[in-house]
C-alpha cells in the first residue's frame, strides 16, 4: 500500500513540476516576445529620427545658397543635429532618464529647425525655390512619421509593462530580469500655446 500511495505521490508531484514548467516557460517566452517587440519598434522611432537628420544636410545647403548671413541659425541646426544624432539608446537602456535625454536633443533639434523654417519669410525667393518646398514637404511628412512611431512605441511599452506586471507573471519577470520600459512624453514646451503675432 504504501508503494502504491508513494507513486501516486511523486506522479502528483512530477505532474505539477511539468506544469510549472510549461506555465513558466510559456510566460518566459510571451515576455520574450513582448520584449522584442519594443525593440524592433525603438528601432522604428531611431529610423524616423534618422530620416530627418539625413534630409537637415539638404535643407541647410539649400537655405545657405539663399541666406548667407543667416549663418548662425544655419549653425544651429547642424550642432543641434550633431547632438542629436550622437546620442544613442540601446533597446535595453529605455529608461525614463535615458529617454528624457534622447527627447531633449531630438527637441533641440527640432526647434532649430523651426527657426530654420521661419527663415523663409525673410526670403521671397527662397519662399518659391522648389527644392527648400520639397525639402519642407519631405521634413513635415517625417515628423509626422516620427509622431507615428512614437504612438507605437509607446502602445507596444505599454503591452509590454502590462504584461511583466500581472500576476503571476511578476514573478517569473522578476526572477528572470525583465524591467519595464520608460515611455516617450510631452516636452514641457509642447505643454504651452505657441505665440501667434500679426
């Protein structure tokens, strides 16, 4: 008898680790996935990011050739994109402080480029130049792409941190390592109405 109840008892035993590890390992792999997902859509945002600092070079030539002594709004930009372009987050350093300096540079960046722009009102000529149009075009497209992909980000790290903290997935995210993602913000800036001056 006691032979009979001892397997009966490593069987229950047995069968619980085995379920254990297939609910562990079908958690593990969720987050996995998850994960990866807000690496590839990081990914997503930087390309964005790229694509304007790569059509800022082409603006500017096109601005100099037309505003030669806008020099220092022309030098703005380049070291506002100098910056922006140099600082670099890894998928797996998305912290809230790492983003907020990412966010600052690419908002530098940004701002110069709206001083950029305004420069235009200065120059008729440049107001009809067809290339500084399809530049200008090309730029609010981009940002619009960025805005995009930032919404995305943020909806995918928001999938992501609910997952990693429901029960009893907590758990096994916090034996296992997994850390929640910091999400994009509002610049403070963004937070106050522009001044419009007639």
């Amino acid at each position: 008898m006691k032979s009979k109840s001892t397997l009966v008892t490593v069987a229950v035993i047995i069968g619980i680790i085995v379920i254990g590890l297939l609910i562990g390992s079908s958690s593990y792999n969720g987050m996995v996935q998850k994960e990866e997902s807000v690496t590839s859509q990081w990914a997503q945002v930087e390309n964005a990011y790229q694509r304007r600092a790569d059509l800022i070079p082409n603006l500017v030539s096109t601005v100099k050739g037309y505003a030669a002594h806008e020099q220092g709004t022309l030098e703005a930009v380049v070291e506002a994109r100098a910056k922006a372009t140099q600082l670099q987050i890894n998928a797996d350093q998305l912290t809230e402080e790492n983003l907020k300096k990412y966010q600052e540079a690419q908002g530098q960046l940004g701002s110069a480029l709206g001083r950029l722009l305004a420069v235009q009102e200065n120059y008729p000529d440049l107001k009809a130049n067809t290339n500084f149009l399809a530049l200008q075009d090309e730029l609010a497209g981009t940002e619009n792409r960025i805005s995009t992909e930032r919404k995305r980000f943020n909806d995918t790290v928001q999938e992501y941190n609910q997952s990693i903290r429901k029960f009893p997935r907590n758990i096994i995210a916090s034996i296992l390592g997994f850390e929640k993602k910091a999400y994009f913000a509002a610049d403070a800036a963004s937070q106050s109405a522009p001044k419009v001056e007639f």
